[in-house]
C-alpha cells in the first residue's frame, strides 16, 4: 500500500539521546536539552519537577544524593508530530492523529529499547587504526578466547524491553535474570573483581508517555584469575575487563482508536532514536570547543546537503534542493566538486560568539594559562574584546587596504630584541584606536579578527605545533597554533593526528567572520564579563537533538569520550542525526491490529557489523576504552612528541637521523571540560580536581572506585564573583590540593 502524503508523520526526538551513569541507587535526573544547559530535576518516576511560577522545569543543583552518591542522568524521548513547516509538536496520548484510514485517537504509545555493550568482543583500540577499516591481521580484545560460542559470551546482552505510556507495563529493566519469554540475555561471570555489573539499566514513561531511559551504575570489574588481579595494563584495552556503559536503538509504535471501524490500531514510527550510555558530566555548564553537534552540522552540511546556501556546487542564492532520501541523487551531490560560499555572511550571535566563547571558559577547568597564554596576546594586537570584535564593518576591506592597515599599526610599535618575531609596545604606544579611525575607518577591528583566526590550527596542520612559516616579524611567528589539545593520535607516529582542530565549518564561518563578512544586529558595546556566557546562549538550531548533543564531546577521539570516531562516518546515518539501524532489530507494527502477530526479529547481536545494513545494540560505545575509568583518567594532560614531523608520518619505523631530528616534546591538555585539572573554589583557591590520582595504570585501577568521590563544577551563584565556577560535593576523604 502507497502511503498517502496526508498521514501524519512521526519521529522520535532526540535522534540521540545521552544517558550517564551514576552509583546513586534511584536518584536520577534528566539530561540537557539545551547547548550548556542544566540538567533537568524529576522524580523517581522520571516527571520533570516544575516552578511554580516560573512553570519551567526545575533545573538541577546538586548532583548527588543524600549520601553523597553520584545521580545517574535519564535520557528522554518524546514522540513528535512533524508539521509541514518541519517543526515538531510533542504527541500525547488522547491526541489525533491523521491515518491510512482517517484519523485516529492516539491511545498508547509503545516503546522498544535495546541497549548493549559490545566492548569485550571488539577489536583492541589503536588510535586511528581501523577508522576506514580493519586491517586483516588488527587484534582482538580477549584474543586468547578463539571459539566463537565463547566470545559471544564476552557481549553483554540484557535483550530489548517494552514499556508503555498509557498501560502496563510502564517500567522495566535491564538487570540479570530479567529477560521476558523467548528473550535471550547474556551477562558476564557474578564474581567480577571489584564490582559485578547485575544490570545496564532501566528504562520507564512519565506521565506524559514519554520514554526514560537510565544506564547502569559505573560498575568496571575484572574476570581474571591471576594472583595480581585485577589490574590495569592499558588505557583503552584490558582483557577480561568489562563495564555497564551501553547504546542502542530507541523505537515507538503508536496504538490509536480507528474511527472508521471502531477498532484499535498501530502506527510505526518513522525511524529508530539511539540512546548512549556515558560517564558522568562533571562540569555541565561548560560547553567543548567542539561538541558532537558541531561534528555531525559539519559532516551533515558537507554529506547530506543540509546547508546549500553555505556548501554546495553552486548558485547559493537559489541553489536546488537535494532528496537525501534517494540514495542515487544524494551520491550524484555527493561526488560532484562542492566549496563554500564566500559571500555567507554568518551571524554573529549564532554562529560566530559561541565559538569565540568556549576557550575563555576553559580557564575554571584548568590553569591552562602555564601551557597556552604566549599565543593569545591580551592586548589591542589580538584579544577576545567583545566590544570591538563583534562589530561588522561598514563594509569589507580590500586586500590592499588591509594591508595598509596592518602596516599602520606596525608603525606604531617597534620590535622587541629579547626574542625573534615578539613584539612589545613602546613605553608611550600610541592608541591604536586614532590609527584605525584615520587610516581604515571602514574595518576599525579586522586586525583583531585576523589574529585570532591566523592562531588556529587549519585542515592538515594536525601535525603542525608552531606557526614556523611567514614573515618573522609576524606576531604570531613561532607561536603555538590553536587549540592547543591533543588530536586523535598524540600517542604514536603511526596515523599521527598530534593536535586537535575546529572543524572545517567551523573554521569556515571564523574565516567570513575574520574578513568582515558577517552580521550583528545587536553589537556588544561593552566588554564585561557577561560577555562570556557560562554555556551557550545562543544555538544555531533549536531543535531537541542539537542541544543534547550540544553537551557531548566532538573530539578528539582517542578513543573519544562518550563516542568514539565512528561518529564521522557518513555510513552509519540513514539521514542527518539518525543512527542507521539493523532492521532485523526493530519491531514493526506487523498486521496493524492490536492482538494480530506483532513480529520482532531477534537474530542475536553480531560479533563483527555490517555499515551497509545498518547498527546493531552496543555498536557505537565497542570502541571506547575498557573499562571507560582508565582512558578517563589518563585523559589530562599528554606529552606529545613532535620530533621532526615529516619523518614521523613517512618513516615511522626507522630510526631518527641525529642531524636533523629535533626533540619536541610538548605538555597537552585532553578535554577538560570532561576531565577537569585545576578547579577555581568559591573563595578564590584553585586547587587540583584529581589529586590522588596518578596518571598511571595503577591510577586507573584507583579511578575505578575513585570516580565516585570526585566533585562536580558548577557557576558561581554570585555574579559579581571573581571566579565564576566552584567545585562542590566532595567526598569527606577527598583532600584537596591548593595550586601555587
């Protein structure tokens, strides 16, 4: 049966929704829906708590219980009605909906989850190895364990489970031993050392039918038998290790009363939800350079067509529209010479101050001023002033007259003798101000914009820690490039992806920003501290998918934070945000009358994938660190070896010549908005966020019980205080230890 145009059409929001775990029993809260927002107070029944007078929902203050345990954070799902305009409106039980056969009263919502965690059963991690494909003879974890029958054991497979908004039953979970008929479910051994994993979750629905859905407990154990056990070796790969992280497939079908013949009836809904499993956000408010919304606008706009005005082949003003549904016309886009469109002009607020705003907030994570300050100069040359740097010109200046512009500057300042290429004001610098006002009134601030966009690190200079190349005299003539964070492969000379950029949308929009091509409406006139937004003010789109992924890390991934680099390849979407899944585990609404056969096949999760059909349970997190403690832990700082960089990415293997290698060894910060260093206190002392941890293996080990103890960063109540974010809800045994 052709389906007509006028059914309504229904989609699960978020596409992808973040769950984390937590060692609190029942206390749980309900992930952000907004890019650096907070997460959301509910009860044990997952109903969002609400002001009375606000009528908003409640946001949350502390993220442990009363005893001091970690709150586990719920995804939520809700079932939305598309409108022809393309925005979504939450469906409830008693509402209508347009059908094959009519309308329909919407009497039930049921919903399938199926989570898994496949890490044991997967390939070791190693760096970028595998991103296009296993090598042939790439080991597996556990590779001492060669039959087959054995290995499946290694996946632990609760099964799916079904819940109902308006029936039972409404709640279920993932536990041992919990598995309904004909359902088969896979745990490992009771005994792991030093915490079983019973369960990797629950999942329930609110009084509004929508879907909660809780991971496990932050439980990592070890099955060995040996005398030393259990023990740590590695960062990402331990065998007989195993963790209650998980992900998989969220999926509706909706039960409605059929007007025409009295009869109750099921809808699909249109495509599968994913949920993801993680550890816990210990600084929620403050948002990653790149977070894994930026990753997929970026990889959505360059495959799947999203943003014709910005990319494409052409005729930006009216370009044609692409049916990325049709697989053979969105491959014809796909392969046909795209570029950007230099006459986009971002704006400001949207697009251009969310990224300018994030390194600022970086500094209540770490002292970051000891590793990166020497490339940002705080002065007139190249600072982050909102008052001057949000302002459009009056029009775009052309080459020559920011070359005179620049040139009018540099007769204002003379060069420093301590150090080749650095710059110092004079005693009496003139104001720099007078010189833009005579000299290039159209452009007063484009010398401040291109310094901050000539700081970052471009496409294939992943490798590149210095600016070694232009005029010596330059500024920024052997200063570090930035991000100055550690890439997708620090570690090795294999594959080597040293430091991490923006992405290429990103620096894209920076680059019309820089040149004076974007748009402010609203200027910022003064620059003060509220210039700086504690999270995001702004979002590009404001859809429920783009704000949860909004507080998830985009990079780097080594092997990433809650999903590895999989996240990039265009193969695994059936559309943009959409995970694709393996039909043989989705259910259908078969017959289409309630009591007929409602089949769902369960073929039994696979040891290998398939990107072509589609994921299966547990196949986003298999790449992530076993267990997830150890690569958390050692995810602070990295000394990454930037010796000769040409000879590392052609001779890996060989030695180095001593003639011309040069030893460059260069202390790196991981993410720490996920993994903080240094905490700014309310009464001003920073002090370090992990102190008794060593970033050793014996420290991972720690960190296995340890991640329990460790505070969460939340602002500064007083808006008036010099230090905008303090760490609160430490343990009693945590001692802190005051930075000097």
């Amino acid at each position: 049966m052709i389906k007509s145009s006028n059914v309504s059409r229904l989609q699960i929001h978020p596409a992808i929704g973040v769950a984390r775990v937590g060692d609190s029993p029942d206390s749980f809260y309900i992930s952000p829906e907004t890019t650096g927002g907070l997460p959301i107070q509910c009860d044990c029944e997952g109903n969002a708590i609400i002001d009375p007078v606000t009528l908003a929902e409640k946001t949350v203050t502390s993220y442990k219980d009363k005893e001091g345990r970690v709150k586990r954070q719920a995804a939520r799902f809700g079932v939305f009605v598309i409108g022809k305009d393309g925005k979504g409106t939450p469906l409830k039980i008693g509402d209508t909906i347009e059908t094959l056969t009519g309308p329909g009263t919407v009497t039930d919502i049921k919903w399938t989850t199926y989570v898994a965690n496949k890490k044991a059963v997967w390939y070791e991690f190693k760096q970028l190895e595998g991103e296009h494909g296993y090598a042939p003879d790439h080991p597996l974890r556990n590779a001492k364990i060669t039959d087959s029958e054995a290995r499946q054991k290694l996946i632990i497979d609760p099964g799916p489970r079904v819940v109902n908004a308006a029936s039972e039953p409404r709640r279920a979970t993932f536990a041992r031993n919990s598995a309904t008929t004909g359902v088969t479910e896979n745990f490992p051994p009771p005994d792991l050392k030093p915490f079983p994993i019973d369960t990797l979750g629950e999942v329930m629905t609110d009084q509004n039918g929508r879907l909660i859905v809780l991971g496990g407990h932050g439980c990592s154990g070890s099955m060995g038998t040996n005398f030393s056990d259990p023990k740590i070796k590695n960062y990402a790969n331990n065998d007989n290790w195993f963790d209650d992280v998980s992900d998989g497939p969220v999926m509706a079908i909706i039960h409605y009363f059929d007007k025409t013949d009295n009869q109750v009836r099921m809808m699909d809904v249109e495509d599968p939800a994913w949920v993801v499993v993680g550890y816990p956000r210990y600084a929620p408010p403050i948002v990653d350079l790149v977070t894994m919304d930026d990753l997929l606008h970026d990889l959505n706009i360059r495959e799947f067509a999203t943003h014709l005005h910005m990319y494409g082949v052409g005729h930006f003003d009216d370009p044609k529209p692409v049916n990325i549904e049709d697989k053979k016309e969105l491959n014809f886009w796909r392969d046909q010479p795209k570029w950007w469109n230099t006459d986009y002009y971002p704006d400001f607020n949207t697009e251009i101050f969310p990224i300018l705003t994030r390194p600022f907030n970086y500094q209540w994570v770490t002292n970051f001023l000891n590793i990166s300050f020497p490339a940002h100069e705080v002065n007139y040359r190249g600072d982050f002033d909102m008052s001057k740097i949000s302002h459009p010109p009056i029009r775009p200046l052309t080459d020559e007259e920011a070359a005179a512009q620049i040139k009018a500057l540099m007769s204002k300042m003379h060069k420093g003798v301590d150090k080749p290429g650095k710059y110092t004001t004079s005693s009496d610098p003139a104001d720099p101000t007078d010189i833009r006002d005579k000299t290039t009134p159209l452009d007063p601030y484009r010398y401040m914009r291109q310094f901050i966009f000539q700081s970052l690190r471009g496409p294939g200079e992943e490798n590149v820690l210095r600016r070694e190349y232009g005029r010596i005299n330059n500024p920024l003539w052997y200063k570090e490039l930035m991000p100055l964070l550690c890439g997708d492969n620090p570690l090795t000379n294999t594959l080597p992806s040293k430091f991490f950029r923006l992405t290429d949308t990103q620096l894209f929009l920076i680059h019309q920003w820089a040149v004076g091509k974007f748009r402010n409406d609203n200027p910022i006139t003064e620059c003060t501290q509220q210039a700086f937004p504690f999270g995001q003010q702004y979002i590009t789109d404001q859809s429920l998918t783009q704000g949860v992924l909004g507080n998830v890390l985009g990079g780097s991934f080594c092997p990433g934070a809650e999903m590895a680099w999989i996240m990039r390849n265009p193969a695994i979407f059936s559309k943009p945000y959409r995970i694709k899944a393996n039909p043989a585990f989705v259910p259908t609404s078969g017959a289409g009358v309630v009591g007929a056969n409602n089949p769902f096949i369960q073929a039994g999760l696979s040891q290998s994938e398939n990107l072509y059909i589609g994921l299966e349970p547990g196949d986003l997190t298999k790449r992530s660190a076993v267990p997830w403690q150890a690569d958390f832990n050692e995810c602070s700082t990295q000394d990454v070896d930037v010796t000769f960089e040409s000879w590392c990415k052609i001779y890996p293997d060989n030695p180095p010549d001593p003639t011309v290698a040069r030893n460059q060894v260069n202390i790196t910060m991981w993410w720490p908005t996920h993994r903080p260093l240094q905490v700014y206190l309310k009464d001003g002392t920073q002090i370090e966020w992990a102190a008794y941890i060593p970033q050793t293996h014996d420290g991972d080990l720690k960190m296995v019980s340890a991640w329990k103890e460790f505070g969460f960063v939340i602002r500064n109540p007083d808006p008036k205080a010099a230090n905008a974010y303090y760490e609160i809800e430490r343990n009693p045994a945590w001692i802190p230890k005051t930075d000097n």
